[in-house]
C-alpha cells in the first residue's frame, strides 16, 4: 500500500483533527515514521488516542502499523517528498542538463581503463554468439544501440528485453557464447536470475554497469558506469550519457582491432543505404 497516495486522497473525507494529523505526516514523512505517537500527536496539535482513529482511518490496523508503512513511504528519499529542488527560473533546468552530462562524461571517461575495453573486444572475437541483455529505460534503448554499432562489423548481435526471453535464451547459451549485459544499477532482479542461468553453463559475461554492484561481481570483463545522481529528480539520469560513451568507445575500439576488415564492412554498409536513401555523401551510417 502506498500510504502516501491514500492520504491525500483522502483529505478532503477527514475530520478537521484527522486533517491535522495528515498535514503533520505530509509535513515531514521522515520524521513522522521514526517519531513516537506522543512526538507525532504534539506535531499534529491532537492527542494519542487522535492518531490511533487516524490509523484506522488509513486502514492500519494500529498505530504501529501506520509508522511502518510510513517508513516503507519515507525509504524513497527526501528528494522525492517535498519541492525544494525546482528550479527557480523554468529555464534554468536547461543549463544544468547539459552540465549534469558533461559532469557525467568526463567523469566516465577518467574511469574508463584501455584494458578493460581491450578485454571486452577480446570476448566479444572469441564469441561464436552474441546476446545483450537490457531491461528498464536506458539499458534497453543502449543494448539495442549496441547491437546497431555491432551488426555494421559483421557481428550479430541478438538482443532481449523481455524476462522469459531473457531466461529463455540464457538457457541456450554455452562457454563458447559471450553473454552482453547492460544495467546501470546492476541489481535488477531479473537480469540477476537470467545471468545465473547463463553462467551455470560456462557462459561468458561482459557486463555494463556499477563496478561495484552484484551484476559485476558475476561478469568477466565490467565497463564500468558511474551514478551520480542530483536532487533534481525530473529530469533522467546523466548516467545514461555515460553508458552511451561506453557502447561508442566499445564499437570503435572492436572496428579497429582489424581496421582493413571493418572499413570494407562499413563501404558495404554506406552501398547499401546510398542504393535506396539517395542522400548526400556524409549522412550516417545507419545512426
């Protein structure tokens, strides 16, 4: 239950002590989850028995009840429970965009390590299949960008989003295989399970993510990708920028393992599209 929305949705169906009691709790979450009755009676201005008929208002069936949830609602962080953050001008959000994603890139790029990249080529070679592995919003959209960045260097690359899919196809993989996972958090439940599946059968893993989360903990080679979350919390994370540049500089150091071999594999790439598109000479490759 989101204890939460069912207060203030309710707010207009309370009794003028409910109210108070109400308000006190939306005033400071954090605080009404750890504070006793008598703390949270005296904030609300209500005596105790006041807040044991508010819990039931709320369908708890105690007090006890009502702070536990309360704490449930209070685990999302401060940033998500009041509206200090907006920005003071609406247009000033655009600035800090742009800065978050330059913060984030170099950030990312002093991070990165030319052997860890080197190692990720390496498995990628050596892999009779490819498969990638992204759930959630920017780890789907970049497993896919990487199979676009892989497919024009002659290297197939399936990709899956679904978690029986996922399971599915883990199922099927084998030591020679290289499995490709991208998570920014590296704990999704669902790509966790569908990786131990993998891996139980010698599977290889690259994986792109937290270094120091469980999905790293299981992979071979880990590109690493870094949080640095703010307390603007409407926009997307910056780090989505980062485990873009890490796709990028994967494709581009795997097209230049063997330079001559992917410069032929991008001509054909560049007839292709030309035969049916028609544009002019420095349109992208597919991008």
């Amino acid at each position: 239950m989101d204890i939460l929305y069912l207060i203030r949705s309710r707010l207009d169906q309370l009794s003028p002590t409910q109210l108070k009691v109400a308000e006190a709790i939306l005033d400071d979450v954090r605080f009404a989850a750890s504070a006793g009755i008598e703390q949270l009676a005296a904030k609300a201005g209500v005596s105790p028995a006041a807040m044991s008929r508010f819990a039931k208002a709320m369908d708890c069936e105690d007090i006890r009840t009502l702070r536990m949830r309360l704490a449930q609602a209070a685990t999302v962080g401060q940033r998500f429970l009041d509206g200090s953050q907006l920005p003071a001008e609406p247009a000033s959000f655009f600035g800090n965009i742009v800065a978050d994603i330059e913060t984030t890139l170099r950030r990312h790029l002093a991070g990165f390590d030319e052997q860890q990249f080197s190692a990720a080529v390496d498995l990628i070679c050596q892999a009779d299949r490819l498969v990638a592995f992204g759930v959630g919003g920017g780890s789907t959209v970049f497993s896919d960008e990487l199979q676009f960045r892989l497919v024009r260097l002659g290297h197939m690359l399936t990709t899956y989003h679904d978690p029986v899919l996922m399971r599915i196809s883990a199922a099927t993989l084998g030591p020679h295989d290289l499995l490709i996972v991208l998570s920014t958090t590296g704990i999704t439940p669902e790509v966790l399970s569908a990786v131990d599946i993998a891996r139980g059968y010698g599977t290889r893993l690259l994986a792109l993510t937290r270094p120091d989360s469980p999905l790293a903990q299981r992979a071979d080679v880990v590109l690493p990708v870094f949080l640095d979350e703010t307390d603007f919390i409407y926009k997307p994370t910056a780090a989505r920028y980062g485990m873009l540049l890490a796709v990028d500089i994967l494709a581009t150091e795997l097209a230049l393992r063997q330079p001559e071999h992917s410069q032929e594999l991008l001509r054909r790439v560049k007839l292709a599209l030309d035969d049916y598109r028609h544009g002019e000479d420095r349109l992208p490759l597919g991008d």
